[in-house]
C-alpha cells in the first residue's frame, strides 16, 4: 500500500550553525574546521548529542582558512541549505506495525549562527575582531562607548543594510579598476572608509531566514568573559585608575584571600589561579570568577558599580 501524504500546510524546522577550528593534537600546526549544524526543536537536553549533531562539511589544511577558501567551503553548504528551504518529504515511522507509513513535506531553515568571534569574521566576510568595523553587530570604527548617547545612533548591521553596502562597495571596486595603479591604492584606502567592513559577499544571506547581523550569536568567550568582564577588572585594578571612584586598587590581595575560599562547583575542570595573576587569565577562569566569584565583590565596590556587574 502506498504511504500517505499529510499535511497541505509545511511544517518545518530550524537550524543553528557552528562552525570552528580546531588542532587534531596539541602543539599541531594543522587545523579541522568542521561545519555543525543542530536541530533548533530537537529538546535542549539532547540537543548537542553527538547523534544529534549534523556534520555537514569539514575543512582539513595546514593553516587558518582565508575568506577565500571559507566561501568555497561553505558554498555547497549554502546551497543545500536553500534547497531545503523548498521542501523535503521525509518518512515518518510509526510505533504501530499495522499502520502505513507517511510521508511529510518538511521545510529547513537556518536561523542562527554560533561562532566565536575570529570565525564569525571569516564566515560574515568583515575584518577581523581588533580591526576596524570588526563588530559583526553594528557598524561603529573601533572605539570605546564614552556614553550611552552613542548607542541611540549606531548603525546595526541587518540585511537591507547589507544589500545597500555590497552593492555599492561592488560598484566602487568596478569604478576603481578605471583609474591608475597608483590612484587604485589611494581610492582603495578611501573606498574602504564607506564600505564599513563589508569585505565581500557573505553567503549566509542566500538563506530567507537568516540575518547577517542579528542571526550571528554573542559569543560569551570573547564578548563576556576575556572581553567585558576582563575590561572591567582592568579598570578596577589598574593603578592608572586609582584615583577614579570605581578602583578597588588597594582591595586586590584582601579579594584573592576571599576568592580562594569559594566553594566552587565539582564539575569545575580547571581551578583558576589566584586573583592577584587576573591580567594572566584565561577565558575558563574569568568564566568561573564571574559566575561563581562575583559575591566576593559585592562589600568592596561602590554599590553602583557592583550593580553593574550584575548585569555580565
């Protein structure tokens, strides 16, 4: 007997993407770049279960991949991606034998991206995170936040947004290849001024569903842990900033003493050092500092600024 075709209307499912490098062994100069993909409805719980996992490609070489080379890998990638936007029919099993097998039209969409913040700028196709309009978030050039007035004039970075930038960045590339060697390096520098990191296509945005601002997540390791969290210690510590109201300058051997005496989760696999070597930190232990060891601040700075803290 035939199986039977349900549902008119699709339903569908989503995606999120990782995608990362890694050495086979440690102290190897060869790197794996593999291309995860996890089912976003599948429960959290067995979400990441090495059965769960999608490994849709991977990169094998002897060094970093370029932008080059990351566009010629994700390619294919992108291009199942879109073909699965369209519909595939799937079999569905049934736990009673009687009964007929089914088949439904699911659609697959990715919504997400979760890189750290070095591949996020390979795959986003923008400089890298220390360089100038290296935030995959917004357009701002490599500045501190001096107040909050800037965030109500910064530019998110978002699809429309996007289409206007390479579309016009294609056009200067192709107005330059008009002019003279030595009056192509001189645009180029001014070129890239207006191109506001957009380096060329990303090919994430040939999914309907996938925003190349918004759909790239905040990747803790580097934007919390060794990138806001460690910013705030150094303020606090550094006797540059002594005589500022927020210095717990003087408090740093009374903090370690305290630190030392958390009692920290079993599941801790590497104990961090003593608060007093904070600037030689790892992300792991400003992770366990922050989620475990904030208390320790809470006597010794100004309530202002412990709140503040919270909010990591």
């Amino acid at each position: 007997m035939p199986p039977n075709v349900i549902s008119y209307i699709y339903p569908f499912i989503t995606l999120s993407l990782n995608i990362d490098g890694i050495q086979p062994n440690k102290g190897s100069k060869k790197t794996i770049w593999p291309i995860l993909l996890v089912v976003n409805e599948i429960p959290l719980k067995y979400r990441f279960a090495p059965e769960n996992l999608i490994l849709a490609g991977v990169w094998p070489g002897a060094t970093k991949p370029t932008r080059t080379y990351i566009a010629h890998f994700l390619k294919p990638v992108v291009a199942e991606l879109s073909h699965l936007e369209d519909g595939v029919a799937f079999y569905l099993q049934s736990d009673v034998p009687s009964s007929n097998r089914q088949i439904v039209r699911i659609r697959v969409y990715l919504i997400g991206a979760c890189c750290d913040k070095p591949a996020q700028a390979l795959v986003q196709n923008i400089p890298e995170p220390i360089g100038a309009f290296g935030c995959g978030r917004c357009e701002v050039e490599v500045n501190f936040a001096v107040g909050l007035n800037l965030l109500k004039t910064m530019q998110q970075r978002c699809n429309v947004r996007y289409d206007t930038l390479l579309a016009l960045k294609q056009f200067r590339d192709f107005q330059r290849t008009q002019l003279s060697k030595k009056d192509q390096k001189e645009q180029e520098k001014v070129d890239q001024q207006k191109n506001r990191g957009i380096l060329g296509p990303c090919l994430l945005r040939s999914c309907s569903m996938f925003d190349v601002g918004h759909s790239f997540m905040s990747d803790s390791l580097h934007n919390v842990y060794i990138g806001a969290f460690k910013r705030m210690m150094s303020l606090w510590f550094s006797p540059d900033y002594r005589t500022e109201p927020w210095s717990i300058h003087n408090h740093l051997e009374e903090l370690s003493r305290l630190f030392k005496q958390v009692r920290l989760p079993s599941t801790t696999t590497r104990l961090p050092r003593v608060l007093t070597a904070y600037s030689n930190y790892k992300a792991n232990e400003f992770r366990v500092l922050l989620l475990f060891g904030h208390v320790i601040f809470a006597e010794i700075l100004p309530k202002m600024y412990y709140d503040h803290l919270l909010q990591l």
